[in-house]
C-alpha cells in the first residue's frame, strides 16, 4: 500500500444507523513505508474518534494460535463446577481467577435509578476466566495447572497468548500516538508493563424461553470497556452488538481472521474525549441460516465463546490529558481530572462485581 489509506464505503465493515466501523488492515504499520505506517495511524485514529470500533486483519497473531488458545479455553470451561469455584475470583484489586455465572453484572445505564433492577432482574449469562500480567507479588493468577497436565498446558498457552496480545497493544498505541501527532514511542512509558487482563468467555447454552419471558435479559449487558483499548477475538456464532448514534444497536457481525478493537472509557478520557468509548452488549445470537421453528435446535442457542484481551497503562502512571487535545489555542478545556491508572480501574472494577 502507497500514499494515503482513506476510510471508504470499500473499506467498511459496518455502515448502518450512523454507526462506520472500518476493516483495517495492520499489516503496513508492520513493514510498509513510512507514508503507509502514518496513513494506517491516521486511520485506527479516525475510527476510534468517530465509532470507537474497528476490525483488524493482518494484526500478526497467527490464526493457528488463536483457535488453539479457543480450544484450550473450551475445554478449561468444560472442568467441573467444583474445579472451576476452586479458582474464584476474589478482589477488584487481583482481578485474577474464575467468575461463575450472574457474578458480574455490566449492565450501565445513564438513568442510574434503573440501573440496580435491571441487574437484579437480568444478570449476564457468561462464565469468565480472567489471567493478568505474571509475576505480580501478592497478586498470583489462578492456574489450573495443579489440576492435570492438560492445566500445565493451559498455562503455558495463555501465558505466550498474553504476550503476544500485549505486544500487539504496544503497537496500537504507537499507532495511536501517530494519529494525535505524537511522537510514536509515546505510550511506550505508560503501557510498557502489561498490568492488563486476558478474559476467557463463556455464553452457555440457553433455553429461548429465558429470552423471550424477560425481554431485558442478554448474555452481556450493555456496557463500555473500562481500560485503553480491547482486543476482542470472536467465534463464528456472533451475538455482539455496538450501540449506534441514533441509539439502536447493530450486530458486529464475526469476520474471520479479523480483531475486534475498540477504545475504552480510560482512553477516552486520556485523549480528553477526543477518542470515543461506545457501548455494546452481547445478544443470544443470531439463528442460523435455514434452520426452521420446528428444528429442535430452535429451541435453545448454542454456546458462544469469545476472549477479550483488556489492555490498560500500568497502574502506577497517572493519567492526564493529552497534549494537543486542550488548550486556549483550540478552544476545549481539560475535561478531567488527573488520575492513577490503578486507582481508576480497581474503582470501575468494585462497580462491576
């Protein structure tokens, strides 16, 4: 690719009720020229300040691990029940370990006196494993791997996951600072320790009477992402949806091969609202192509799988607006106040659960 990569109809992913999310291709900023570096920058840029979202393809994660590590997360959520409590979750501050079903409940609404009885009424129907950076002092990941030699294995798959999803955010920041006319080793201070987290998800089976008795009931209630960016590798069965400017939602259909990527609340108030963090939900998910009401398919949706990878600066950078989005100069004042990383997302995290 030469010259400038322009957001066109040709380009796009999703263009419906306002809402473009492009499909861009990461590969230039690999090995292209510099011209072709800064054109894919300006591009990751311009659809994280006008949707929040994009796809990805050609992002340097090869397909074979990443259906490896899907593989390896099935069979982690096919343990039984007592394996998997025995891993549990325990605080905002760890954020490390199994999450059972209806624990976490994402649900946000501006109307916060609706926000307690929607929870209460439709919790989220996922099981969740969350992995963070190793080697933490006090903070220690809930391995598997005391279980069976298939948790050894599962370990050490995560484990080269996490880094490989870490470097890739390393380069998306790059990207980004590139975009806001930054020098591209910007972030490279703020995100350089990997305090992210790698969620394995699980959306069981579920009966379509659950959906159909409580019209407010989804698999992952509508919510934004709290940290800089997430990287979100989706099965084939779909069921995400990206909230549009007109209020709708819209499917963000799986595409394969491709990283679902959108920005965060932390994100957005770093870039003093000039980058955008849109919500989204999980729906059941579509009803497959030809199967008919009398299929006894029909009756229940199948398990979904997903792993999101949430990247966050390290937890002890404060975080504060971005040069070149305030100023007397361009007429927008600091939104926000500074913050630590860590702080703010322990805070989002006491929220949640």
């Amino acid at each position: 690719m030469t010259g400038s990569q322009e957001l066109n109809p040709s380009s796009m992913a999703i263009n419906k009720d306002d809402l473009v999310i492009p499909l861009i291709d990461f590969g230039p900023f690999f090995s292209g020229t510099p011209s072709d570096k800064h054109a894919v920058a300006l591009s990751i840029t311009e659809a994280f300040k006008t949707s929040g979202f994009l796809y990805l393809k050609n992002h340097g994660i090869p397909p074979s691990v990443v259906s490896r590590v899907f593989s390896s997360s099935a069979r982690f959520f096919d343990r039984s029940q007592e394996q998997k409590d025995g891993l549990g979750w325990t605080t905002p501050q760890s954020n490390r370990g199994y999450v059972a079903i209806g624990r976490e409940k994402l649900a946000t609404l501006d109307e916060t006196g609706e926000i307690e009885s929607r929870r209460e009424s439709a919790p989220d129907i996922k099981e969740t494993m969350e992995i963070g950076r190793e080697g933490v002092d006090g903070l220690p990941n809930r391995w598997p791997d005391h279980l069976d030699d298939e948790g050894k294995v599962f370990k050490e798959e995560m484990l080269t996951f996490f880094e490989m999803c870490k470097g890739l955010h390393m380069k998306l920041m790059s990207s980004i600072a590139l975009g806001m006319n930054l020098p591209e080793h910007f972030f490279d201070e703020f995100v350089g320790d990997g305090d992210n987290t790698l969620r394995l998800l699980h959306y069981p089976p579920v009966h379509k009477d659950i959906f159909k008795k409580n019209p407010e009931q989804v698999r992952a209630g509508e919510h934004s992402d709290y940290g800089s960016v997430t990287l979100l590798f989706q099965d084939q069965h779909g069921g995400l949806q990206v909230r549009s400017p007109r209020g709708t939602f819209v499917d963000a259909t799986p595409i394969a091969d491709t990283i679902v990527i959108n920005a965060g609340d932390l994100l957005a108030r770093w870039s003093n609202d000039t980058i955008k963090s849109t919500r989204h939900r999980v729906i059941q998910p579509p009803k497959p192509e030809g199967e008919k009401e009398k299929d006894s398919s029909a009756d229940t949706y199948p398990s979904r799988y997903s792993i999101a990878y949430f990247c966050n600066p390290n937890n002890d950078k404060l975080i504060k607006a971005l040069p070149g989005t305030y100023g007397e100069d361009i007429h927008v004042d600091k939104k926000y106040t500074d913050v630590l990383a860590g702080d703010y997302l322990v805070q989002r995290l006491a929220e949640t659960y």
